[in-house]
C-alpha cells in the first residue's frame, strides 16, 4: 500500500483496490473517506490505526466520519473489526456517522448498526456534510470543506 504524507490538511494511502483519505476538520473530528472497488483487510488495518491513534490524541468525545459513498465492497472481516472497535469507543463518541451510495454498504452498516446502535446513516452527501460542519462548529470551530485531492 502506498501512503502519501499528511498534505493539505489530509492524509492518503492508496492500493489497486482503492484510497482512504483521512481529514481533521477540527480537533475532535475525523472524517475517513474511501473511494474503490473494495475495502479490504490492509485499508481496514490502516483505518482502526488511524482511529486509534484519533482516539489516543482526543481526551474529550469526538465524532467520526466515514465517507464510503464510494465504496463497492468490503469484506465481512473488515466490518467485523469496525464494528469491534466501535465497540470499545462507543462511550466515547459524541456521534458515528456513514454515508453511502450501495445496498451492499447500507447493508453492512446496518448489521454493524444493530450490535453498535446509534449509527448516523446518510444516503445524501448534502445532509453527510452538514452534519460534518455542525460537529465541527459545536465546539466553535470554523467548518472548511475538505480538500481537493
């Protein structure tokens, strides 16, 4: 997998499956966004690395984001090992939120969304990135769309 270093604000890692690109809009928002055919067991182990380490820099409650409205597919594993580390940060998150554009993800989300509860589903960008914008000016902070890349 390549990885891209923190640029604009974001950071990319990408394989001829896909790319995830993490966000920090504000200090206790992460936005993951993956575009591709399929999610797959490596974009899965950088994802639960970069939510832990989110998780270890935030001593307050935070939101996070996963934009998978261009995702295919993804693996049972994958979903398995968020749901699990959900799990563990349940009581620490303010929000979880997804959006998505397939039955298959809207699928596995809700399955996830059954053991986790309380799962934010978005189906419509629009209402996905004004809830961004809302966590990230609920503590005062200055919501900018993400990126270009």
């Amino acid at each position: 997998m390549l990885s891209r270093p923190l640029e604009n604000g974001t950071r990319t890692w990408t394989s001829p499956n896909g790319e995830l690109r993490q966000w920090n809009p504000a200090p206790h928002v992460l936005v993951l966004r993956f575009r591709g055919a399929l999610f797959d067991a490596e974009f899965c182990r950088v994802a639960v690395a970069v939510i832990n380490e989110f998780a270890a820099s935030n001593l307050g409650k935070m939101d996070i984001f996963h934009d998978w409205e261009g995702m295919v597919l993804y693996t049972t594993d994958a979903r398995t090992e968020l749901t699990e580390l959900g799990l563990r940060l349940m009581p620490r998150l303010n929000s979880l939120n997804v959006l998505f554009s397939t039955s298959f993800v809207e699928m596995g989300v809700t399955m996830a969304n059954i053991t986790l509860g309380g799962i934010r589903m978005f189906a419509q960008r629009e209402e996905f990135e004004r809830a961004i914008r809302q966590a990230v000016e609920s503590r005062g902070g200055t919501y900018t769309p993400l990126p270009p890349g």
